[in-house]
C-alpha cells in the first residue's frame, strides 16, 4: 500500500514539474459569452468581427494537434463550410466556419506552434479572425449552456 502511494505522490510530482494533469479531465471547459456550432468551433464577437477556433472538448477528443491548415486573408467563407483542417495523433478533422464572413486574419504562430490549439483553444489557439457579414447568423450557435448539454449528449452516444 506505502508502495502505491509514493508511486502516485510521485506522479503528481512529475506531473506538476512537466506542467501536465496528473487527473484524467472529467468535463472540457466551456466559456460563457462565446457562442458554439454543433460542429465544436467557438465564436468570440467584438463589434462586426469574430474569432474562431475549435473547442476544448474537440482538441480533448483529438489529442495532440500536430499541424492546422490555415486559410488565407481576404478569402470569404460561408456558415458550415470547411474553411481548414486540424491534424492531431489521432485524427485530421475538417475546421467549418460557424459563421459567414471575410478573413482579416489567420493565427500564423500556429503554423510553428500547434499545440496552442491544445494549451490554449480559446486564448493562443484561435484559428481565424473574420468581418462578419450576416450578424443573424449567431442566432443558429449555441450558448455555453447548451453547448454542454450537447457535449454530454454527443459523449453519452459513444
């Protein structure tokens, strides 16, 4: 029994000196006052703009992120299509734009540091900025109440 307990105080201590949860996550952050698509990307609005990256529960669900295909500034895209990719160990999943807009600008310290999508989804992950060019379209996202429950829902089928 002594053995196992100094094993896990151990870990916490190596975990802790790596910077690393040591405790498997029950539940991925979600943030108020960021509206959600059911696709798991995020929308932060500030006036006629908005940033966007892909949720926490999607970058917990991929595992580490290895490479995010970025689109150009000045390119349009469209609510629910694919405007880029996001490569992890596991998987490559298709990023969609939660809403329609004009690219101002793409997060290119991305293209060195991916797993800022990882650390930081909401914060040094952004993906995308973009003008937004159908304000009622936010009206279709979710709010982070109910981005929850459909994250609980969505892992309860699995």
């Amino acid at each position: 029994m002594a053995a196992a307990a100094s094993w896990a105080l151990w870990a916490c201590r190596a975990a802790s000196h790596l910077r690393i949860s040591s405790f498997p996550r029950a539940f991925s952050t979600v943030l108020k006052d960021l509206k959600y698509a059911d696709t798991h990307e995020w929308v932060k609005v500030e006036g006629d703009s908005a940033t966007i990256g892909i949720t926490d529960h999607a970058q917990d669900h991929l595992g580490d992120v290895v490479f995010v295909e970025l689109p150009e500034v000045g390119a349009t895209v469209s609510q629910g299509t694919n405007f880029g990719a996001v490569e992890s160990v596991k998987a490559t999943s298709d990023i969609n734009a939660p809403v329609s807009g004009e690219i101002l600008q793409v997060n290119d310290e991305l293209s060195e540091k991916p797993g800022f999508v990882n650390g930081s989804p909401y914060e040094k992950g952004w993906i995308i900025k973009v003008k937004i060019s159908d304000p009622s379209e936010l009206n279709s996202l979710m709010d982070d109440e109910k981005y929850k429950k459909f994250c609980e829902e969505e892992d309860g089928k699995h």
